[in-house]
C-alpha cells in the first residue's frame, strides 16, 4: 500500500468522526486521515488544549493549513483539536462558543464570514481570557490576539499586473478580453481579492473586463467559462482567486479546445492565486502562467508560534519585521490594524522559473508530509 493518502480518501475518513458540534474533528484522527506517512511529535502533559474552528475541508488548502496547525500545536506541546463547519458561518460560530466553554489554552479560526456576527463571536471569547488567531480570512475589526493573513487585495493586483505584462508581450499594447470568475465577497479575502484584480485592470481603458459571481464554485466556474467562451471565442485572459475551484476553468477550456500551453498563438493566459499543487502541475505543463501564491503552512506555524511566544504568555506582541528563511517569502511586516495585531505575508509569483523551490507550501504538502491531491 502506498504511503501517500489521497486528499479522497482523507475526506472520506474525515466524514465518520464528530468530536463536540457538528463536524468536528479530534486531532488524533485528524493525524490518521491525512497522510499515512505523516509523523506528529508526542503531546506533552499539562499545556491544555488548542482548539482550531477550520472553515473547511473541501479545499487542499484548508487540508494543509490544519495539518500544519495539528503538527505546530502538538510541537509546542499542547493538545490539538479540531472543528469543521463546512463554510456555515452559523455552525461556526456554534462551535466557537462551545469551544470556548472548554477554557482552551488558545482559539484560532479561518473565519468562513468576516461579519458583526462572528467579530462579535469573537470578542465574547477575548472577554473570558482566552487568546484567538485568525488566519487567511482576516475580520474587519474586533479583538483578535493576532492575525496571520496573506494581503489579499495586493494578491489581486499582482495577478492583474501578470495579466496585462502577458496581453502587451501578445500585442505590444495592454488590450483584449479578460474573465474574472470572483469567489464569494461575503468572504473578505475574496472580496479584496476581487477589488485588487478589477481596479488594476480598469485603468486599462482597452482591456475588456468580464466580471462574473460563481461564490468559489467548481461547477458554476466551468459554466461562467463555457458561456464566455461561446460569447466571447476570442477570449484572452482568465482568472480566478483561487485554484481548487479554478479547475473547473481548467475544464471548461479543455472542452472548448482551448487549452493550449503558452506561448502557444491559441493560448489563453490564465492566472490564479493560492499556489496548490494543481497550480504547480498546469505551470510544468504550460497552461497556467501563474498561480499569486498564499502560503497556509506558514499561517499556521506563525500564528501558534506568536500566541504561545507572547498572547499565552502575557507578552504584547511586537510591531516589527518578522524574519524566517525557512519561508519562500522570508519576511512580513507585524502591524496594527483594527482587529488587533496583524502579520501580512506578501504574496509571491510561482511560475516556470521558481516551480521546484522546495519552500513553496505545495511542495512541502505533497513531497515533505505526503498528502496527495486528487
């Protein structure tokens, strides 16, 4: 039997177990579903527990950013444990409380909204003691012990800028027709995503900007796809803020017969953000330009790592640069914002040319802990 569990295979064992609320998992068996060959070190006695109110575990990213989590928490020496809510915002916040009735040692979340509701969630348990991370979905405001997020709007941006670099390498101007397949904006990150990409290409007065809801959806992003292939046969450019849903892009063009690698005349640039293992499989064969790369491993780490060094501690956490080559981007700014400190992680270009750096969050996922990606 092979080493490697398929992230199929590890949804399915996920579906058996509850631990307290509805989808909720203990870190124990988080350990056994993900990946055969993953290796945990032992709980230490008498830390108490980390709780994780994960949004998800119907992307590879969200699979990985709670097993990094799993692995940083039980390192420091605490007892993990994990909550599903399937992207319902109500569920969450469910479990939230009823986490928080378990005094935890600390609570993080990836919020699935950034609303009143879940801030004011969030400031019940801060008024109990209890330090709260967030990471990847940062909240508007609120009481948060820290943040840890990717700077989601300059991500957007970057992925404009790639668009329009590769529209004048095609025409020696920045014109032609882009798609934007947009993901939920009840979703901050998502939101800002969508603002950063749309602003940027708007200042192009002969780019045409085709802006299309699909609230993250692999079915709805073939169809806005296949209907825009068919308006539009010409099309020049994609995009999508996040890959697992981007395959349905990915389809959608294979169908129509226009997928073709770059540099191809019939290609169409096609750029994502997230940097998943898939992205890094249709760089290698030539028909993603770029995937504007978060990095969940680090989210994580770093958010673990600041709460038990300071939060936990009593220490305020210090506004500097934080510094780690062990991380593709090996620097990000720690800054106050209106939820509390926050550390953004910029985000980064993958493509051809960098693809292998074994610091890349996808290539730790699938070659380092072995947790494939189906």
């Amino acid at each position: 039997m092979s080493n490697l569990m398929s992230r199929r295979e590890f949804l399915k064992r996920t579906a058996q177990w509850s631990a307290f609320g509805t989808g909720a998992l203990m870190g124990t068996h988080l350990l056994s579903a993900c990946s055969f060959s993953a290796k945990h070190e032992p709980v230490l006695e008498g830390r108490g527990q980390v709780v994780y109110a994960n949004k998800s575990l119907g992307y590879y990213f969200f699979i990985i950013q709670q097993e990094a989590m799993h692995r940083e928490v039980e390192a420091r020496g605490f007892e993990f444990m994990a909550t599903i809510s399937n992207f319902n915002a109500e569920r969450q916040a469910l479990q939230v409380r009823r986490a928080a009735m378990k005094k935890p040692a600390a609570l993080i979340c990836d919020p699935v909204d950034s609303n009143e509701e879940f801030i004011q969630v969030i400031e019940e348990v801060r008024k109990q003691g209890i330090p709260v991370g967030v990471i990847d979905t940062p909240l508007n405001e609120g009481d948060v012990s820290i943040t840890v997020a990717f700077d989601n709007y300059k991500g957007g941006v970057m992925a404009a800028e790639k668009v329009v670099r590769l529209l004048i390498e095609k025409y020696g101007s920045p014109r032609g027709v882009v798609l934007n397949c947009y993901g939920s904006l009840s979703s901050l990150a998502w939101k800002l995503r969508k603002e950063g990409f749309e602003k940027t290409l708007q200042q192009y007065r002969h780019i045409e900007l085709i802006s299309k809801a699909t609230e993250g959806d692999v079915t709805k992003m073939y169809e806005v796809t296949e209907e825009t292939l068919w308006e539009y046969p010409n099309l020049d450019a994609v995009h999508a803020a996040s890959e697992t849903p981007a395959r349905g892009i990915y389809e959608a063009l294979k169908s129509r017969k226009r997928l073709y690698p770059a540099g191809s005349a019939e290609h169409v640039i096609f750029v994502t953000i997230d940097g998943e293992p898939i992205a890094h499989e249709w760089i290698k064969e030539g028909s993603l330009d770029a995937s504007i790369s978060q990095d969940p491993i680090a989210y994580a780490e770093i958010c673990v790592e600041l709460l038990d060094t300071y939060t936990i501690q009593n220490k305020p956490i210090p506004f500097k640069t934080y510094s780690n080559d062990r991380y593709y981007w090996q620097e990000a700014e720690l800054r106050p914002t209106i939820a509390g400190p926050q550390l953004v992680i910029p985000p980064f270009e993958v493509n051809q040319s960098n693809v292998n750096d074994k610091r890349h969050w996808a290539n730790i996922a699938l070659k380092e802990w072995g947790i494939k990606y189906v």
